[in-house]
C-alpha cells in the first residue's frame, strides 16, 4: 500500500528548477533509497513531502492526507530527521526530548519511558543530562534520530541519518530502522552511500536535475540500465552522467 504518493509536483527557485514534474511512492513497510548527485532535488522533495516547502504544482498525499492542505496534521504523523540537525545545544537531551514530548502532547511519564527506551537503544542514557554543546556531530545525530521517532510515526523522512555516525551507532541505526519497517512504518531514506542504500533499501529512486530517472529494486534498476551484473555504483554513475571519472582524475592529478 502507497503511504507516500507524489504526483506531478514542480518546485523552482526563481530561475532554477529544483524538482520537475516528479512522481514518487514510499509503501508501508519499506524503506525507499532516494539517491542523486549534489543539488538533484532530493532535499527539496523530502522538504515538500513534509509540507515545509509549497510546490509551485502537483499533489502530494501522506496517509490519506493531502499535505498541501493540512501540512500540520501530516506533520504529526511522519518523523524528520535532516542532514544538518539544529538542536538547542545550551539544553540537555533530557530537556530538549522533554520540549518534543510537550510538542506532541504527550503525557510526562510517556514521553519519560520512550526517553529512556530510545535513548537506551541509542547507546546515550548516559548522556542525558549532559549539554548538548560539548556533543559531537554522531551525538547529535543520535538525539535527532530519537526526536524524529519520539512520537512512533509512520512515516519517517531521512536525509543522510548516518551522518556522524561510527560503525556500531550506524548498524545500531540500521537494525532500528528494520525493525520499524516489520512494524509497518514507511521510511523515505536518502544517502550518499550507496553501498549502504543497496544493503538496505527494498527499492531506489535515482534522481537528477529534478527528476525521478530510475526508481524500483536494486536489481530492477540495474536490469533497467542494461547492467545487471554490475554495482549500484556503476548503473548510478550511468544514470547521472558521471561514468567517466577517468577523466576527472587525470585532470586533478596532472
């Protein structure tokens, strides 16, 4: 079942174009890879899906709800996490978590538990009532990860959520992530790291200069590419127009 449905939606920034009559589904359950080069319109479009920024057209559904409409109500639903979390560092995870269980009305002694199991989980109980100002870039991470599923939404919108992130805290992030999927949320997951959407991601959308140029399993897009033998890599560098980076390397290192 789609949970995310964008359809035809345009968005442009004066005279550049960031997202062009783009279509895209996430269903229950799974996680969807939307993967791209810089400035393909990937943060845009999880932007527009969140209701944050109005696309100049198109139609955009969360759940049954059209996020155009009643941004606010979609919002309650779906969980964010950005590439570049801005906390209020000069507070402490227990009060700045204690701020978004108020933003949820959720009762103290919930939002108390779900503080400590997510925390617990995160490997940052420890932390709790420390500043967040003296947290490194992972640390940070951490709490905005928890912010984003405080409320157990059931969709969830990450843009490079591993950002920061050591090994152990990344597969610990991973294995949250699957469990959450067995649960039925929806997870809109963008990365960078392609080896880690092609582990992960039961399908891909491949994105360039606004615009959805591939989207299905890893397998179907590479068969899609003509390269079904080949690595994620290599069908992305394809796609994009970046296959030949022989060139670049010779150039950079003359």
């Amino acid at each position: 079942m789609d949970v995310v449905r964008v359809k035809s939606v345009n968005k442009s920034f004066g005279p550049v174009k960031a997202v062009s009559n783009l279509n895209l589904t996430v269903k229950t359950g799974e996680i969807m890879g939307l993967l791209g080069p810089n400035g393909s319109g990937k943060t845009t479009t999880m932007k527009i899906i969140l209701g944050i920024l109005k696309p100049d057209s198109g139609f955009v559904d969360v759940c049954g709800i059209n996020v155009l409409e009643k941004p606010v109500e979609a919002r309650k639903i779906m969980g964010y996490v950005p590439e570049t979390p801005h906390l209020y560092e000069y507070l402490t995870p227990a009060e700045y978590l204690d701020f978004v269980s108020a933003a949820y009305n959720i009762k103290p002694d919930v939002g108390k538990q779900r503080i400590n199991e997510l925390l617990q989980a995160l490997e940052m109980k420890e932390h709790l009532n420390k500043l967040m100002s003296g947290f490194s870039q992972g640390m940070k991470q951490k709490i905005a990860i928890t912010a984003a599923l405080f409320h157990k939404p059931r969709v969830l919108i990450l843009d490079e959520p591993l950002n920061g992130l050591d090994p152990r805290s990344a597969r610990i992030v991973k294995d949250i992530l699957h469990r959450l999927t067995s649960e039925g949320v929806a997870i809109l997951f963008s990365t960078h790291v392609l080896e880690i959407a092609e582990a992960i991601c039961h399908r891909v959308a491949i994105m360039d200069k606004g615009s959805v140029l591939a989207e299905g399993s890893v397998k179907e897009i590479k068969s899609l590419a003509g390269l079904p033998g080949s690595s994620l890599e290599e069908v992305f560098l394809k796609l994009t127009g970046g296959e030949d980076t022989a060139k670049i390397v010779e150039a950079l290192t003359l």
